[in-house]
C-alpha cells in the first residue's frame, strides 16, 4: 500500500512539473505562431498578452485553456500531492528528523 501512495504522490507532482513546462511552451509557440491580428473567421478574436509583451489573439478555447486549466491542474495537482504527503509522510524535507530529535529532547525550548 505504501507503495501505491508513493506512486500516486510522485505521479501528482509530475503532472503538476508537466503542466507546468507544457504552459511555458505554449507561450513561446503562441509568441511565435499567433494571429497578431484577429481573424474573426478562424475565432481569433480574443487578445492575450504573452511573454515580453507579445500581443496575440487566440480562440475562445485556447485562451480558456491557455487561462485556466492547465494553471488550475498544475496548481491543483501539485496541492493535492502536498496534502496527501502531509498526511502519508513518505518524503519528508531536508533536517526534518534533527528538528523532532531536537524537539523531543528538549533542545528546541
């Protein structure tokens, strides 16, 4: 079981990593290949600013997509990873055993 929970930790924060670089590539694709104009006959009517400024125009979907979900799986993916750790304690932080050693020993007064 203890592996189960450490598969779906790391499973969660490599979604998180992902969506992550997925979101930074997409910015530099629309940057390079987005309407800089709108196209209303493609749907592009939307302006989004990019990366350095760059103003483009994208698809209702797109920037829906582009806007709020992939943010929204990178933030919730990662936050769930988090709290399930939290409560499993499989990884735990750099210095964490020293501080409940110290703690427990009465050193951390």
């Amino acid at each position: 079981m203890a592996l189960l929970q450490k598969i779906l930790i790391v499973t969660l924060l490599a979604i998180a990593i992902g969506c992550f670089f997925c979101s930074l590539y997409l910015d530099n694709y629309y940057g390079v290949n987005g309407a800089l104009k709108p196209d209303p006959t493609a749907g592009r009517i939307y302006p989004k600013i990019l990366h350095h400024g760059v103003h483009v125009f994208m698809t209702k979907e797109e920037k829906f997509q582009f806007d709020v979900v992939l943010p929204s799986v990178c933030i919730g993916s990662f936050f769930i990873a988090a709290l399930l750790n939290m409560r499993w304690k499989h990884f735990r932080g750099p210095g964490v055993d020293q501080l409940h050693r110290r703690s427990r020993s009465g050193l951390g007064k």
